[in-house]
C-alpha cells in the first residue's frame, strides 16, 4: 500500500492540509531555544498525517472546515505527538520513523519534559479558543490512552491477555484518539448529535480495525514501516489477536509451551511462534475479525449526505485493511 492511495484520499482537503501544515508549525513556537530546536526536529520526521487528515474530512463532511477545524487539528496532532515522544521514553526505543528518537539524543529528562510541552500548547490553543467541549474530548482521551498503556504492562507480565483485555486495550491505546479525531471534526462544523455520535463510532472502528492490521503485520513476511522487524511484538511479549486466537485454539499444555518460547527471550523462538500462530488461523481470524469491524466502521457513514469527504472516509477503511507497512 503506498503512499499515493493517501493522496488520493486527502484530495478533497487538500488545501486545508496544506494551510494545517503552516498553523501546526506555527502553534509549535517558544521563546526556549531548546523548545524550538527540538520542534523543528519533529517537524522533520512527517507521518502519515492521518489524525489531521481524519479531523479535517469529518468537518468537512458537514459543509465547509473552519478555524475550528483547524484548532482541533492541531490539539489532536499535538497530542499524539506527545504520547509518541513519552511511548518512546517508556518504551527505550532509539527510533523513531527512520530517525534517531528524541531520548536517544536530548535524553529521557528532556523527552518527558517535551511531551509535556506538547500537551500543554495543544491544551491551551483550545482555552484561548473557548473550545472546551474539544478539552472535554481531550482529557478524556488521555486518561484512556493512559489506563489502557497501564494494562497492557500489567498483563505483558503474565501473558494472560484474553480477547476481551485485548480489546479492551487497543480500544483505549489506539482506537479513542482516531475516534476523537472523528468527534473533534465533527464538533467544530455541526451541532447536530446524531452525526457527531456516528462520526465518533466510526473513528473508534476504524482506530480498531488499524491495530490488527498492524499486529497481523508483525506476523506477516512483510519489512515493517522503516525497517521495524518482524515479530518485534514476539520480542516485547505483547499478545496480540492472532497469538491469543491461536493459544485459545490449542490444549492447555501446548499453549504453555508457546508461552514458554515467548519468555524465553530467544532470537530463534520468534519465527517458532509465528509458525504456530500461522498453523493455528491466528492470522485468518484476525483477518476476519479487522473486515467486520471495518464494516461497522463504514456503517456509521450511512447517515451522512454522499460527498467527496464521505467518500474518501470510506476509501481510508479500505487502505487501513490493505496497508503494508
């Protein structure tokens, strides 16, 4: 899945990217020399872009994106690039999208204290805007995304995660902030509950549908984005959908000899469980199970007038189930 599918799905707020791009580098702005430094850093390192990208087409669904939209825009991207810069602090990591990750070269002080930054401007470009049902949708995000990193390290301990506590986790860690992209947009161009109520649920769809596809990555022959290895989830011992479908599709005793081989911290054992996941239709029910609520995702659009922006929303469920990286 390449990069020109998102082109074409961005095409109707085009413009609207654009004029993002120049407001979130501008919202970045300190007087810190360290603050800046850093922010053009982040800069540098584009994603996909996708959470703007879903606040701007869930507006614009409604008529036309406002300065709201754009603010909304930003509190999100702010956001997520804080949990990002923090997600790479707890987690060591050295990388991040092909790029040394900010702890690897300012430190694990300097990384927190960015995050905070972050949050904080993204925070307050909403109280200076009076856009406190975005601050309401916000905090309530974070003590999601927060409450579900938190179970997810209890139960990695234990590799006792079922399919409900998977859920139940990805829900809170991925799929609350792609819902509140969808409830932010939406806000900032209608009033109207039905639709922000639908254009929530189909971001919350589409946020769950994104996570398995990218834990089927992980067991799939396919390079990861930047180079990110195959069965790196194996090695952090996170259970994923197609591991814990495939130990529930084995007696007690072979499961425990797989969750043995995961522990074990051996570089041999990781295409070992691949193997039993891809032997016991881990990877098919997972398959199975990111269509289905792709088409709960697609549902949710049913009630809104057909538009380019509509039609683009559905055209992302396509590419988040097809993506290879």
């Amino acid at each position: 899945m390449t990069n020109s599918k998102l082109s074409v799905i961005s095409k109707p707020i085009k413009n609207e990217l654009l004029q993002f791009s120049d407001i979130f580098k501008d919202s970045l702005k300190s007087k810190v020399p360290l603050v800046d430094l850093i922010t053009r850093y982040i800069m540098k390192q584009k994603g996909k872009r996708i959470r703007p990208l879903l606040v701007l087409l869930s507006g614009k669904i409604n008529g036309e994106v406002t300065e709201r939209t754009f603010r909304g825009a930003v509190l999100v991207e702010m956001l997520h690039t804080a949990t990002l810069v923090h997600d790479d602090v707890v987690d060591n990591s050295d990388k991040r999208r092909g790029f040394p990750s900010i702890n690897a070269i300012w430190k694990n002080k300097v990384s927190v204290l960015m995050g905070d930054y972050l949050l904080s401007k993204g925070l307050l470009i909403s109280v200076e805007g009076k856009d406190f049902d975005f601050l309401q949708t916000i905090t309530h995000t974070v003590k999601r995304i927060s409450e579900g990193e938190l179970l997810q390290i209890q139960k990695t301990k234990k590799l006792d995660i079922d399919e409900v506590t998977y859920f139940k986790i990805i829900s809170d860690k991925t799929a609350s902030l792609i819902g509140t992209c969808c409830e932010i947009g939406c806000l900032s161009t209608t009033e109207n509950a039905e639709r922000i109520s639908a254009m929530k649920k189909y971001g919350e769809y589409l946020g769950l549908a994104f996570q398995i596809r990218d834990d089927i990555l992980d067991f799939e022959g396919v390079t990861k984005l930047f180079g990110k290895p195959i069965g790196g989830d194996i090695k952090e011992k996170k259970m994923t959908l197609p591991l814990i479908h495939a130990l529930s599709n084995v007696d007690k005793s072979e499961a425990n000899k797989v969750k043995k081989l995961i522990k074990a911290d051996k570089k041999e054992n990781v295409a070992k469980v691949i193997d039993f996941v891809k032997q016991n239709r881990g990877l098919e029910y997972a398959k199975e199970r990111a269509t289905q609520i792709a088409e709960n995702a697609k549902s949710e659009l049913k009630i809104f007038p057909d538009s380019p922006s509509k039609e683009s929303l559905i055209n992302l469920v396509d590419f988040v189930l097809e993506r290879n990286s």
